[in-house]
C-alpha cells in the first residue's frame, strides 16, 4: 500500500515510517518544512520516503498529500503538558476532521488514528479498556484535546463524506524506547529527567509504559488487519513506579557517571514545587495512583506482542546517552 504518515518528523511517525518501509509499503509523510533538515534528514535515511508540507490548522498541502494514497496513519497532534486549552484542544480537533475529510476526498480506504490512553483513563474504572472514554470535563488540557480529537474522529465517520473509508484507533500509553532523529520527544522526559537527576527524590507516581517499535507495530497491523476496522485498540506493555524505573537506570549507567534519583520525595515538597511548574500541577493527582489497564484487545485481536518494560527503559537511556540529549 501507499500509506501517508501526518506529522512525519514525530517520535511516533518515525518509527511506524520504518516498520511500513520495512514490510513493503510506500511511504508519503507530511512534515511542516521539507526544507528543514534538522527535522527531516534521519526519514530520508530510513529509504525512499515522499515530504509534502502541511500543517493541521491549515488546508494548504493536505489533497496533495493524500493524492493517491491507500491509507493514512495520522499520528500528528500538539503535545505539551504547559500548553493551554486553546492551544491543544482546536489543532487536535479540527487538524484530526481535516486529514479526514481530505482522505475520504482521496478515496483512502483506511485511517489509523493516533490517539491515547489519556482518551480512556481520565474517568472512573476498576480496569480500563477500550470501553472507557475519558470525561472531557474532568480533563486537562492535553487529554482532553486527545479525547476530543477521537470523538471527533468517530462521529466524523457517521458521516455521508465517510461512507467508502475506515477507522482504526491505537491508544497508547507512555511510549518510550530509542529516538531515530536528534529531536527529544516529552514522554521521554521522565528518563531524561532522571539521568539528569534534575530531581533530588522520586515521587510516588507510576506509570503504564508501551515502547514506540511495538507502538510502530500496532499501527501496521491496524493497518493490515481487516477484522480491525472500527476498533480502538489500548497499547500497553507493563506499569513500573517512577522509583523502580530509576533504580534499573542506576544499575545500568551508574558505571558511566550517571547517578538517578532513588530516595523518595514527600508529596508535600511536590504540592509546593507545582505552584511554581505547571507540569507537576498535572501530575498531583496520580500520586500514588495505579491504574490497571488491559490491552489484551490488541493481542488478540492484532496479534499484537509487547516487549518487557525494562528493555523499553534501557533503550530510552541508550539512545539519550548516544544522541547526547544527556551526558553524565
């Protein structure tokens, strides 16, 4: 198949672009610059790949890109845990109803939307699964604006315009593993955090971890898999404490100069460092919080095999060290 990929230079997009390239498919990925090779030289060196400019909150570039196309990944969304409602929330939404309006233009038979864990869990349940819809009221900014995009992803294919095309949908949660590119990605930031030791202690927060070439995979097979159209599909590996997750990267790198953070940090000093750092406010409520979530959907159903967190952990730390995003 001819596949495009949206927001191609992405740490997600890179890698469902190799494992594409790597299983036969053609590959067209929309990025916001052709021209910027800090941003787009490691595609190119992954094999034949088109670049057509195109951004979410502009038509300009869009029927091109999906010009002959057999199905679109669209992997592209704004991704900040500082940003505004209104800066994550519209770009998501109406970037998300314009790639599929101008794919069901194309005659793409196929979408495989990127969405989110952040799409499920921020509801009440004893285990999540595909079921759950986050409640966008109790939401802040950045899963709301994946909660949201999705919604309006699925009530766009209610539509008469959508009558020849299918959806997919992978949810993922924190996605770690290697970076392709030099560019960084944010949920990386919890390892580079603790490599860095930019912290003193470890709050008792955790979190539900997937690594980006299993991420990558699951887009192909949702791609692939016929029985998949018109399923979500939750993306999980294993859930690991912040603390267990630097202790595996203390007993790894410690011989390298590298020294993480194992103490733990009272939750009272974390209450008062978030008046200061938006980024933390966010994280407050899942102090001490483990949610349970299954991803045997996805196993089943996809065929789906998720690598050990640990190598997922490792990997992230190798791939910063050799990239030079930290140094001991």
């Amino acid at each position: 198949m001819k596949v495009l990929v949206t927001g191609a230079s992405g740490y997600i997009a890179g890698h469902c672009i190799r494992e594409l390239l790597e299983h036969g498919h053609s590959v067209c990925g929309t990025v916001r610059d052709t021209s910027a090779d800090d941003k787009v030289a490691f595609l190119r060196e992954l094999g034949e790949i088109e670049l057509v400019a195109a951004e979410l909150m502009s038509d300009d570039g869009w029927d091109e890109a999906v010009a002959g196309c057999d199905a679109v990944l669209h992997t592209a969304s704004p991704f900040s845990l500082k940003a505004d409602e209104e800066s994550l929330v519209g770009p998501a939404v109406q970037g998300t109803t314009r790639v599929l309006r101008a794919a069901a233009r194309a005659g793409v038979k196929r979408v495989v939307l990127t969405s989110s864990t952040a799409a499920i869990i921020n509801t009440d349940a004893e285990i999540y699964t595909e079921e759950q819809w986050s409640d966008p009221e109790q939401c802040s900014p950045y899963p709301k604006s994946k909660t949201l995009a999705e919604r309006a992803a699925w009530a766009f294919m209610d539509t008469k315009e959508a009558r020849q095309m299918q959806l997919v949908v992978c949810n993922p949660c924190l996605v770690l593993g290697p970076l392709l590119g030099t560019r960084t990605s944010l949920s990386l930031s919890v390892v580079e955090r603790l490599l860095k030791r930019q912290m003193p202690a470890v709050p008792n927060i955790g979190f539900s971890v997937v690594d980006v070439r299993d991420v990558a995979t699951a887009h192909r097979l949702a791609l692939e898999t016929p029985e998949a159209a018109g399923n979500r599909y939750l993306l999980m590996s294993e859930f690991i404490w912040m603390r267990e997750m630097s202790m595996m990267l203390k007993e790894e790198f410690s011989e390298r100069g590298f020294r993480p953070p194992t103490m733990h940090l009272p939750y009272p000093i974390l209450w008062l460092a978030a008046r200061f750092d938006g980024s933390i406010k966010t994280i407050l409520s899942d102090i001490g919080v483990r949610r349970t979530l299954d991803a045997a959907k996805a196993k089943s159903e996809l065929g789906w095999k998720p690598r050990p967190v640990r190598e997922s952990v490792i990997e992230t730390g190798e791939s910063l060290i050799a990239k030079g995003i930290v140094g001991s």
